[in-house]
C-alpha cells in the first residue's frame, strides 16, 4: 500500500464532516448568547409593559365654514344671508400616544405636545382598564408633560440615569404606534447629546434606532436592565431608524415639582 494513503483518508474525512456540518453552521456557544439575549429582551417586555399606558387626548377645534358672504362679498347682497348659515363648526379632534407610569400614586409621564391643551384625557392601561386623566403639570418647552389618574394596583417603571447611557449599548422601546398598544421594538444608542433639535433646541436627545412611529411619543426608552433611560419625542421623518428622546435625567429633574 502506498504510504501517502492514510493522509489521503484524513482529508477526505475532513471534507465529509465539513460537508455534514456546513460552513454556517451556528457553535453552541453562539446559540447560548443569542438565547440569554433573547431572554433579556422577554424580561424586560413582561416586566415593563405593565407600567406603559396608551393615551388618547381630545381637543375640540373650531373651524370657520365658508358661506354666501364669500360669493357675494363686495356686492350689495354681502351680509343679506349671515344668519342663514352658520359661520364656524366645532369639532374634536383625537391625538394619541403613549406614557409611563413613574409613581403608584397615579402619575404618568409624557410629552406636552401628546396631551397639551386637550379637554379631555383618556388612559388605557396594559390590563385594559380605561380611565380619566388630568394634566398635573407641563413644561411646552421642554415638551414634557405629567398627567395624574386614580387607579389601585399600578405599577411604577424604574428610572435610570441617562448620564451613564453610551452608544452601541442596546436600546428597547415601549409605546402604542399607530395605536397598537404594547409594541415593543428593538435597537441601539446611536448617539448622545443632539443639540438643535425639535420644540427644545437649547437641550439635548439620545439618538436611537429602535423603532420610533407617531403613538410613540411620551412612551419609555429603555436600557437592557429595564430602566426608563429617555421618554421617546420625535423622529426624522425624513429617514428611517432616527428617533430622539429626552434624557430621562432632565424630565426627572423637571416633574420632581409636580409630585405631590
């Protein structure tokens, strides 16, 4: 038998086993990661979704009606028809959002621009209970409002510091988009300390890429660990994956007042 034989059979065992196994295939210990990872995300989602409410504010506006003082003014029949038709119609309006609850006592964290200037608030919470809110405090601003429910059983989020946030650590998202409630959404802190941004040019944001939609707004930003490390505020409408939020550490600052 010729010597080179036995290396020959090596090989082609080697290249059988490659062939079986494959070139993608994943390590046990890369699966374990992707798993404890997986799990931390569940973890966070049971454990936070309790705290995010949906919100929904109703303002009546009132528009003014075009009549036939439009068609005949400058004429001599100008006014003739006034009282004949009315002149303005009010009608509500309904913007939603989201916020999250920061104390048991019934206060809920969001942005102004959610529930500013609104007649009537209504919370839905994750259990589906619906209530009655009023606003507590609000700074327009900031863009950041408190509005107080009353409620047993309502379970706070807990708050992170936002000076410790660094890009690249992960990035979790609670809300209602398009007024699906409870969504959750998945990214990163791309970046910290945007300036010149939104209703507060003069403060500053965290940047993610986590899924941000309009009924998102005044709902949490959240770290791995589950704390509350920004209140989500707008995107870029003009790209996908640029969502903003205020750092939890300045809206903290601004509603400490208004908890009494």
């Amino acid at each position: 038998m010729k010597p080179y034989l036995p290396l020959t059979a090596l090989v082609g065992c080697c290249l059988i086993a490659l062939a079986i196994i494959g070139p993608g295939a994943v390590s046990p210990v890369r699966g374990a990661a992707a798993l404890g990872l997986q799990d931390d995300f569940i973890r966070v989602a049971e454990q936070l979704k309790p705290s995010v409410v949906s919100l929904k504010a109703v303002t009546v506006v009132t528009y003014r009606l075009p009549g036939p003082d439009d068609f005949f003014r400058g004429t001599p029949y100008e006014g003739v028809f006034r009282d004949f038709y009315p002149r303005t119609v009010r009608q509500p309006q309904v913007g939603q959002g989201s916020g999250i609850i920061i104390d048991s006592r019934g206060y809920i964290l969001t942005n102004y621009h959610v529930v500013g200037g609104a007649q009537q608030i209504l919370v839905r919470l994750s259990d589906g209970r619906e209530l009655r809110g009023q606003v507590a405090g609000s700074n327009q601003r900031l863009d950041i409002a408190l509005v107080k429910v009353s409620a047993p059983g309502l379970r706070p989020a807990p708050l992170g510091d936002s000076n410790r946030v660094r890009v690249g650590q992960w990035a979790i998202a609670i809300g209602s988009p398009f007024g699906l409630d409870q969504t959750v959404t998945v990214g990163v802190i791309s970046a910290v300390g945007r300036h010149g941004l939104g209703r507060n040019a003069s403060g500053y944001y965290l940047q993610t890429d986590a899924s941000i939609n309009p009924g998102n707004s005044g709902g949490p930003l959240l770290d791995i660990n589950g704390n509350v490390v920004g209140i989500n505020n707008m995107i870029l409408s003009s790209g996908q994956g640029i969502g903003f939020a205020i750092p939890i550490n300045l809206a903290r600052e601004v509603v400490t007042p208004w908890l009494r």
